[in-house]
C-alpha cells in the first residue's frame, strides 16, 4: 500500500486536490482510503464519503495536531492495510505554516494556494521546504506574472521538488501529480522510520492548562523576545 502525506495551509484546497488525485488512481481500478487530521472540527470527511473514498477523521484538540498526527498515524497505516486499500491519503490539519507532517521514505505532497500572497513562500516551513511534490492551487484566478513570482518564491525554498500548478476544482494539473504518487514505493510499517523534521517545540505551562499571564507562571520552553525599553519597546528579536 502507497502511503501519502499532503499537507498545506488552511483552505488551501488539500482535499480538493486529493479528490481529483484519487479519480485518477480509481479509474486505473486502484482502491483509496484517506485519514484527515484536524483541530477543532472537520466537514471534508462528507467530502470524501461523497465520492465513496472511506476516512477516518481525527481531531487533535487541545494537542498540537502535528504531535497527534504522529502518534496515530502508525495505526492508520494498519487500517488500511486491515481494509486492502492500494493507496492511503493523510492530509493533515493545516493548523499553522511551522507544520511538518512528513515522514522519510513515504512521499510528501504540499499544498498552496496563489491567493495566499507572493510572499507566502517563504512564510511556510517544513511543510514546504521537505515535501517531493508541491501542488499550486487557485493559479486561474491570478495573472500570469503572479504565477510566475509565486512559482520563483516555492523555487527558492525548495528546489528539488516537483512543483505544478493544480485546479482542484476542474482536475487540470492533477493527472500529473497521480502519475508522480503512482511511481512512489509502497509502505509496510512505519517503525523506526523518521520524521523529515522536529516537531514545533514544547511543553511549557500553556500547553499544559495554564491560562494566567505572568511570568511567574511560565515554565518549560519559553522563548522571550528582547525590546529596547529606551525606545518604548522597538526592534524585537
């Protein structure tokens, strides 16, 4: 069973660009399953019921979704190998661009979308920076000079991908992003394998409840900026 991680910023358009991924696999008789991970709440699994693609929906909560993205996955690779799926989709929350959901050996897609800003690029950490295909939504809606700056800003971050623009909604792009995933190798297990890259550090008071501000109630990994008091609180590092 082929393995996919997809992550992306909100809204991106990650599911639509799955669901016209996943047409392509089934129309080659390949059968598909999808795990979505999210904060608070989630409608795409009805998106993927839809179009008769099973999901298993988990919301992370008061977690940080990357962290329980990690520790279930292993078990979402068992239920789809429980349930013979050929290829298993994981498209993560999409919480924050410090996101880093992917995993060495098993091929990693991003999603972003053109109307994020020309500058998003290099807003946008791991996610980015290690995935092997990256995925440009929403590029119909801009000129062609905005694709092009955008296009050069993904390059700058991550050269060694595979980067094509995406219409979720009409499929056009996503041919290629199938024929790509379609090549990747298969996954047995996901022990002792690696993450590409550390999680958002942690814990510190917040993270476990604290909800008083002060610093006698900061403990753990905290990172303090430096203002220049002369100046009425200036440059911060």
């Amino acid at each position: 069973m082929k393995l996919i991680t997809v992550s992306g910023p909100p809204s991106s358009g990650k599911t639509a660009v799955i669901l016209q991924v996943a047409a392509h696999f089934r129309t080659a008789g390949k059968s598909i399953g999808a795990i979505k991970f999210d904060c608070l709440s989630s409608c795409d699994d009805e998106l993927y019921e839809r179009n008769q693609i099973p999901v298993k929906t988990g919301i992370s909560g008061n977690l940080c979704p990357d962290h329980f993205f990690i520790t279930n996955i292993e078990n979402g690779l068992r239920w789809g190998k429980k349930h013979g799926f050929d290829v298993l989709f994981s498209e993560s929350a999409g919480l924050c661009n410090r996101c880093s959901p992917h995993i060495k050996g098993i091929c990693a897609v991003c999603v972003i979308d053109c109307l994020s800003g020309i500058n998003t690029p290099k807003k946008i950490g791991p996610m980015l920076k290690f995935a092997d295909y990256i995925a440009v939504t929403k590029g119909d809606i801009v000129s062609q000079a905005e694709r092009e700056v955008f296009y050069a800003g993904i390059r700058r971050v991550n050269p060694k991908a595979t980067v094509t623009f995406v219409n979720g909604i009409t499929g056009q792009g996503s041919f290629k992003l199938a024929k790509f995933l379609a090549e990747t190798p298969d996954t047995d297990t996901l022990e002792e394998k690696y993450l590409r890259f550390s999680m958002p550090s942690a814990l510190c008071s917040y993270c476990a409840g604290q909800t008083r501000i002060g610093e006698r109630y900061e403990m753990g990994s905290v990172r303090k900026m430096a203002f220049d008091d002369e100046t009425g609180g200036g440059d911060a590092k």
